[in-house]
C-alpha cells in the first residue's frame, strides 16, 4: 500500500463531501450546523438573473457527463413567456461503475435539496422533481425524508423563508431503464409515457416536461450551487483547471487497494488518484482503465499522467463523462470486459432506432463467438464496421456510448482478440452461449 504525497494529498477538495462522515449527516440538524440553507438565505435575497451570472462566472459545467455550461443552460430559459417553468434532477444513475450521486444523496441528501431550491429560484420556476433510480431505495428513502423535513421547516412549500417565493418538489422513483438517464427519455418516463428520447430540436429549453421550459440537471451539478453562493465565483474557480473549474467527486473501483470516492480539484491524474487510493492490489499491474464509466473510451497505462478533467481527457481520445474510474490490471481481459459492457447496452437499448437495437443485438453474438474460441479475423472489420454505423446515427447517446470500449480495445488490445481468434487464449465462454449468436 503506497502513502500519498503531502502535494497529492492537497489535491482532495471536499465540498460536496465535506459533510458525508458527519453522524447523522442526512438530517436536517447536522446539515443546519454546518452551512446548511445559509446559501439559499443569501440567494433569496439576489435577482434570479444575478444568481445565473453566478453560475456562469463560476465555470460550472454538467456533473451528469457532458460537461455543457451550467449557466448558459439556465440561461436558455425564456423569461416572462407565461408558461411555467421547471427544474428535473436527473438522478438516474445506473451505468456500470457509475457511483457518485447515490452516495451524494444518501450521505447529504440536503445538499441536492438546497441546490434544488436556488436553482429553480434562478429560473423563475414554481416546481421542481428529481428523478431517481427505484433500485436506488436506500437513497430515496433519504431523500424523500429530507424533502419532508425541509417542508416542515420552511424551506420548501409557498412563502419559502418569508420571501414570496412558492416552490413544490417531488421525489418520483422510475422503473430501472438506464435509457432515461438520458434527459429526454427522463421527461417522458416522468409524463408517464414509456422511456424513450425525443427528436430534437425542440429542446427542452423551451418544450421540455409538459411541452414548457425545462431544465435538466445532474445532482452533481445542483448540489454544487450552495457552495457557489457562498463561497463566490472566484473561490470555486480557485480549484480546478481554466476550462474544468471547481472539484469533482471521482469514483474508483477496481484493481485498488481502497475503492471508493475521491473528491479532487478537476485536473488530477490517475497516477494521483491511485496513490490516494492506496495504489493497485498486490500482484496486480494496471493495464487499462475508463475514465467517465463505460460508456468512455478505454485508456491504458500509457495514460496515467492525463489530466482528468474535459480537455485533458478528450485530448487523449476519450470522454470524461461521470468519472467513473474503473481500474483493470493484467490480470483482466480487455475482450471480455468489453463483452460485458456491451450485453449491458444491448439489454439496456430503448430500441427506438435501428443502429443502436440491431447494432448492439449482432456485436454481442459476436463477442460471444470470439470468446467461445469459434471467431474470425473477419469478425473484427465486422465490429467495427457495426461501431460505424452506430456512432453518430443512433437516436440518442446510449448507441454512441455503446461503440466506445469496442472500438478503443480493438486500438489498444487488439493482440488479445487475435489470441482469442487464433487459439492462444483459452475460450472464456462456452458453446452454449453460441445459440443462435450465428
């Protein structure tokens, strides 16, 4: 187990986790004690407006994985059109490795809460729901549970702390469909229609839930909103790097010694993030790794002093989506990790489009094939020949995020389907799993 460098040690920013090992720190008492709804005192006090301009000067960008300006996202929304507006929490967490925000809302359910209620505030809108996983029961027990103790308080309902402003929020638990992590599915999941992503344009800016102004936001992203208020623009600027400000919750599983989530100023590499992880399990050597979950390009060793922020991630081909960091060593096969990601798509595929329902449907009997000892050179042109017509033609970002661990192990790992193809690595799946994969 490796000790971390004082200098790597000060790359660990809690903010958003600050309160997480506080006893009883979902309840409103501890949150209270500890800066709690001081941040929506100072707010209701400002004009909306100002409280965008906040966002936006703070450099606050999406938790949720693509990383799009928060403020120039409120932003959108028209003033003074006479519908009603709203704020949707996607908290709808479910991709493989994914691991921040059910913590966030066991751990500080308040912090969601309060974020929630500035930032529909600032955009002028009277409701408010936050959409959360129904397998997430634990987490939207706490919720649920905090949203009531707010009411109870005065935080929430008409008249919020004597200020004239009215706000209901609803806790809504979906059926489990990872496709309505995407926000526009999200908004039809929560209408009541089966999830499926809309066509856009229109977008939800201006016809989102009920065909009205919408904004969709992470829980990342709101529970980030009080400490902006609080702490001020600057300050959240101060961590971080120019273009990725502020820190971020990173969540290590895997190969490591101490898995679990790491609060860092963005701009920390993974080299950093494994010493304060306690560095790999003995007799484990990292070999590759996602760095947003696995709908991100794998990376691999060579990668280790990238830094993990937007565009030092996207510089070096991937994504860096939700910080999922999913750590394999050279004990792990790259093909078959690749084959588990991709059953998970094809199960979890709306089947709206054809690239991505038929794409993912044939990758997966052709990984099987691979694996069972039985494939073909020509399986590989086949996969990414498939990942082709997929990326970029899919309905939404679940087909596009399918193809990215194909298409990044077959540039990095190639030689281990090739051991697969000619007979140097012994099958991992049995013929069984061959019915009717031809």
């Amino acid at each position: 187990m490796t000790t971390p460098r004082p200098e790597t040690l000060a790359k660990l920013t809690p903010v958003l986790t600050k309160r997480w090992l506080s006893p009883d720190a979902w309840r409103i008492g501890t949150y209270e004690q500890l800066d709690g709804y001081a941040a929506l005192r100072k707010a209701l006090k400002a004009h909306p407006d100002d409280l965008i301009q906040l966002i936006k000067d703070s450099g606050l960008r999406g938790r949720g994985g693509a990383g799009f300006p928060t403020g120039l996202k409120w932003g959108f929304i028209p003033q003074g059109d006479g519908k009603p507006h709203y704020l949707v929490v996607n908290a709808d967490e479910g991709e493989p490795g994914t691991c921040k925000d059910l913590p966030l809302m066991t751990h500080d359910p308040h912090a969601l809460v309060e974020g929630v209620i500035i930032a529909s505030y600032a955009i002028r809108a009277s409701r408010a729901y936050i959409y959360i996983r129904g397998e997430a029961v634990h987490a939207a027990r706490r919720l649920r549970n905090a949203v009531q103790e707010a009411y109870d308080k005065g935080y929430l309902g008409r008249n919020i702390l004597r200020s004239g402003y009215d706000l209901e929020l609803v806790v809504h638990s979906g059926a489990g469909a990872y496709i309505c992590g995407e926000e526009t599915a999200l908004l039809d999941s929560l209408e009541g229609f089966r999830g499926q992503p809309r066509l856009r344009p229109p977008f939800p800016a201006t016809h989102g839930l009920y065909a009205s102004p919408t904004v969709v936001n992470n829980v990342g992203t709101i529970a980030s909103v009080p400490p902006i208020v609080l702490g001020g623009a600057d300050w959240w600027k101060s961590m971080g790097t120019e273009k990725s400000s502020g820190p971020m919750i990173y969540s290590l599983s895997g190969r490591i010694v101490n898995p679990g989530q790491y609060e860092c100023s963005m701009g920390v590499t993974l080299r950093e993030l494994l010493e304060l992880a306690g560095g790999m399990q003995p007799g484990h050597n990292l070999r590759f790794w996602t760095p947003g979950g696995s709908s991100t390009p794998l990376l691999a060793a060579e990668h280790l002093d990238v830094p993990l922020d937007f565009e030092g991630v996207a510089a070096a081909g991937s994504i860096l989506g939700t910080t999922a960091t999913q750590i394999f060593s050279d004990q792990d096969c790259p093909v078959y990790a690749t084959y588990r990601w991709l059953e998970f798509y094809h199960h979890e595929s709306c089947g709206k489009c054809t690239p991505c329902r038929e794409g993912n449907y044939w990758m997966v009997r052709v990984y099987r094939r691979i694996l069972a000892g039985q494939g073909t050179h020509e399986d590989l042109d086949t996969l990414l020949d498939t990942c082709d017509n997929i990326l970029g033609r899919s309905f939404c970002g679940l087909g596009d995020g399918a193809t990215s661990s194909v298409t990044s192990s077959l540039k990095y790992f190639k030689q281990d389907y090739l051991d697969y193809i000619e007979g140097r690595t012994a099958p991992k799946l049995s013929e069984k799993t061959l019915v009717g994969a031809h």
